[in-house]
C-alpha cells in the first residue's frame, strides 16, 4: 500500500499561523521614540525650572538680591552719586526746617538708594503740606516741591488756637499774639464745618464782609457774631440755615438791622419769626421782643 502525499506548497514549507494578538501599526511604532525624546525634554525642562524656583526662593529668604542692589547702589554712591543738598521749592509759609530733617534721615547717602516714595509718604503727615513730590537730581541733589494749604480761617477748640484751610484740615498752632487776619472759628468739631459754612456764608456775601467769628453750637447749629457787636443765631441744618440767612440778610439790606444796638437775632424758629433782644438798662428784666417777617 502506498503511503498517501500531502501536496504542499512550491516552496515546500508550511504557511505560518496568524498571531491571535493585534500588533501596534507601524506607523505609531515608528513615531514612539521621537514623542518620548519630546517626553523626556520637557521633564528636564520642568525639573530645571523647579530646581531655579528653589534657588530663587533660597537667595530671596536669605535676601541675597536687596544685599546686591544695595552693593551696586553703595558703589553708585562712592563714585560721587551722593545726597550734598536739599532743593526746596513752593514753602511760602510754612517752617522748611521739618522737610530738611525728613529728607536727610536716611539710612544710606547714596542717590539711587535713597527712599523718595518715604520721603513723599512722611512730608504728607504734616497738616501744611497739600501734595510734594520728592525726585533725585543726579549728581548729588534731592528735590522736594511742596504744595502749600492754604490758611482760610482760625479754630479755637477750648485754649488751643490753629490755623485751619478751607477744608477744615489742622495747619498749625497760632499764638494769640499773632493771630492772622481770618475767620475765627469757635467750638468742638467747628473746624470740621469749615467748608459748609463757607458755603452758607457764600450766598450772603454783604453779611460774610462782616463776620467776626462763628460758633458751632452743640455739634450742630452755627451762632454767628458779627464785627458790630450782634449775635445771630442760626437753626440746625445747612438747608435751613441758608433759608434763614438769605432771609435775615434781605432784612438787613431793606432795615438795617446790623450797627442798630440789638443785641442778638433768633431766626431758629419754624415759623419764620425771629426774636430780637434789645440792650436793657440796669435793673430791666431781659424781654426779647419777637419780629416776625411780613
């Protein structure tokens, strides 16, 4: 019996089995190594800046970047670059003294060291001083321009006597013996009612001329006293005192009611009437006579 042949192929070798498993494409095969060379560069990059940001951290809490800018600046500072002088400009009444003091107490002479924004900063805390501006001219000059408040009235809270700006902000203290010729303002918190008052005083500008002095009563109403001896007492609020004013000074334009004796004038009433106080001889019981507006 003859033994049976099985037919192969011409090359005589048997066709290999499929791979039950799926290969990767070539194609991503291929792109692997680069994506991970691309991989590996950015790695390095975040772990170089890490190791900076550490060393950053390291010169800052040892405060190795201030010691260098203040190196370079001494260095600026031995080559000729220091404060010498002091340029003022716009004092026209307050003391320059304090300025000079502030802008030589320094730590260090050296221009480009030299704090401008604290001189700035602490000339500001002096009640005359509006605005300045504080620059370097090189090589050895700090120069300060001032702008001034300007004095508009007198406060005298108790004993103390200031000069105060229209705002009401505290210049400086003021000798009796060398009071200025101003408004003087009298009571508790009456500085900070300076510029309400200008206001009021503002549209009365024939009773303003003759103003001498005004009290801030309780806190919240004006007495005013003027330079003929008269006293006018004024309601509380800035809408009601301006109506009373306006009307007193009408009153005062068509019947002269200043420069007459009286001693004073109550316009707080509502109802428009105002109260007169007649001088009384020795021994008359004080009556104040009531006007009421026709």
């Amino acid at each position: 019996m003859s033994a049976a042949h099985v037919r192969r192929g011409a090359s005589g070798r048997s066709r290999p089995k499929k791979s039950a498993r799926v290969s990767v494409p070539r194609k991503i095969a291929a792109r692997l190594p680069v994506e991970q060379a691309q991989a590996n560069r950015v790695l390095g990059w975040v772990f170089g800046l890490f190791v900076l940001a550490i060393v950053g951290v390291a010169l800052v809490a040892l405060d190795v970047p201030a010691k260098l800018g203040r190196a370079a600046g001494e260095a600026v500072g031995n080559a000729g670059f220091r404060v010498k002088s002091v340029d003022i400009q716009g004092i026209k009444r307050m003391d320059p003294r304090p300025v000079y003091e502030i802008a030589l107490d320094q730590k260090t002479t050296a221009m480009p060291l030299v704090d401008v924004t604290d001189i700035r900063k602490r000339l500001l805390e002096f009640g005359w001083v509006k605005d300045a501006r504080v620059s370097r001219r090189f090589p050895d000059t700090l120069v300060i321009d001032i702008v001034e408040r300007k004095p508009a009235a007198l406060w005298q809270d108790e004993d103390r006597l200031t000069l105060i700006d229209a705002e009401g902000v505290v210049l400086d203290r003021v000798p009796v013996s060398q009071m200025p010729d101003l408004p003087l303002l009298i009571g508790k918190g009456a500085n900070a009612q300076a510029l309400p008052l200008q206001q009021l005083l503002d549209k009365v500008p024939s009773l303003k001329a003759q103003l001498e002095s005004a009290t801030w009563i309780g806190e919240r109403r004006w007495n005013l006293s003027f330079q003929s001896g008269e006293l006018l007492m004024l309601p509380e609020g800035q809408a009601a005192a301006t109506q009373a004013l306006t009307r007193f000074a009408k009153m005062d334009q068509s019947a002269g009611l200043l420069g007459r004796g009286f001693v004073s004038f109550d316009l707080r009433k509502p109802d428009k009437t105002m109260t007169v106080r007649l001088p009384r001889k020795p021994g008359d019981p004080i009556v104040p006579e009531p006007v009421t507006e026709g």
